[in-house]
C-alpha cells in the first residue's frame, strides 16, 4: 500500500502519529481525520483521513449512498484507510444491517487495498468470524480498543491491531491489558477527547516503562507496515 505518495522516511523521528482523530489539532503531527460517509459530498480533503459507515449511522442515513461515496472517495490520495466501521451490539440498529454494510466495506477494503479502522462493541466474536469468512487481507485495527485480557490476546492471535486512547490509558484496572498488546501492533490515538496526542504517547510510555522516543519509533513502523513506505 502507498502512503498518498509520501516519503514517509523523514517523519520517522520527528513526528508523534495521531492514528484516528475526530478534529485536526495543529500539523506538528500526522493525523487521520475520521470522516462519516455521509459527510464526504463536499469534503475537501486537506489532510489525511479515513471515512466510513459508522454503525451508529447504518439506520439513519442511506447506506448504499454511502457506501459510493465510500468507493468514490478511495480514488482520493490522502484517503488512508476505511472506517471507522463496524459492529456494534450495544444499540438497538439491526444487527444483520450493521454486519450486511459492514461486509460491504470489507470488499470495499479489499478491492483498494486499504486498511480497515473499526469500532467494535460486545461483537468481537461476530469480527473474528467475519475475518475468516471475508478471508479478509488487509490490516484490521480495533480503534478506541477498550477490552479485556481474553478478548484482547484472541485478537492478537488472528492479527489485528490496536489503536488505543485516553480511556485504556487513564483506566489503572485495565493497565495490564495495555502491557499485553505487542508492540509492534499498536497505535495511538485521541479519537474525539480533547487530550493531545503528545500526552497519550507519554501516558503509554510511562505504562509501558520505555522511552517516549522509542515509542514514536516503534508506531511510526507499525505505520508503514500497513501503509508502505511511499516509495
């Protein structure tokens, strides 16, 4: 995969990477702007992003629009990835609906070439048994990922990734979970909090008691294994 025809090798030690942001703080850093399907018409993007059919949305906008304005905005170079989307069982959207247009931005992700930023709540068994049904091979990462120790090492044995963000970091209980994602898996992230990306890499480095720089270091590589090195 091309990352919108960058040279990605002189951000390497200078910049944090803010993997799924909601608003665009300064340009000190690189940021995936998250963008609803249903916003793109009139988008004009000026910074990297991502966009998808949140399942939030799935009964409340047209999803076929969606999903083509979906495909037409992956003709876009700074458009990274697909999503977010996902499944999510703590709403009252029909589940079937949410898994039908979540299968369609697989194919989506599939036929471009894009990795996929998904939001999952209480339906990690339904992701893992889509994944092996779709035989999906682009890069999935659980964004704003929240979930127990089980959970979490089911996940890494089927190859996700992780974007982790304030409420992971701020939760003590939930510290060991943190420690348990590898390396080199993980993203950051501040989704829709007001916290700066710079506080939620030193955060996770006081966690994971390493340094901060190594820490930049090692995401800015998980960055380019799934996004290429824009050569």
């Amino acid at each position: 995969m091309n990352f919108a025809g960058t040279n990605l090798n002189k951000f390497i030690t200078m910049q944090q990477i803010n993997f799924h942001t909601h608003q665009i703080k300064g340009d000190e850093n690189i940021q995936i702007l998250n963008v609803f399907a249903q916003d793109l018409p009139g988008f004009e993007p000026k910074s990297l992003f991502s966009a998808g059919l949140h399942p939030w949305h799935v009964g409340k906008v047209n999803p076929e629009e969606c999903i083509r304005a979906i495909e037409q905005a992956t003709h876009q170079k700074n458009m990274l990835a697909i999503g977010e989307c996902g499944l999510d069982r703590s709403i009252s959207t029909d589940f079937a609906l949410q898994k039908l247009f979540f299968g369609k931005q697989i194919q989506l992700a599939e036929k471009h070439s894009k990795p996929l930023i998904i939001h999952c709540v209480r339906a990690y068994s339904d992701l893992l048994e889509l994944k092996k049904e779709t035989k999906s091979e682009v890069p999935w990462i659980i964004h704003g990922f929240g979930g127990n120790l089980e959970t979490t090492l089911s996940l890494i044995r089927h190859g996700l990734y992780f974007s982790v963000g304030e409420f992971l970091l701020k939760n003590e209980a939930r510290h060991p979970v943190f420690r348990n994602i590898p390396l080199e898996r993980l993203f950051l992230e501040t989704d829709d909090s007001e916290i700066s990306i710079g506080e939620i890499y030193l955060s996770a480095a006081q966690i994971l008691k390493m340094d901060t720089q190594l820490l930049n270091e090692a995401i800015f590589s998980n960055f380019r294994t799934i996004f290429g090195n824009g050569k």
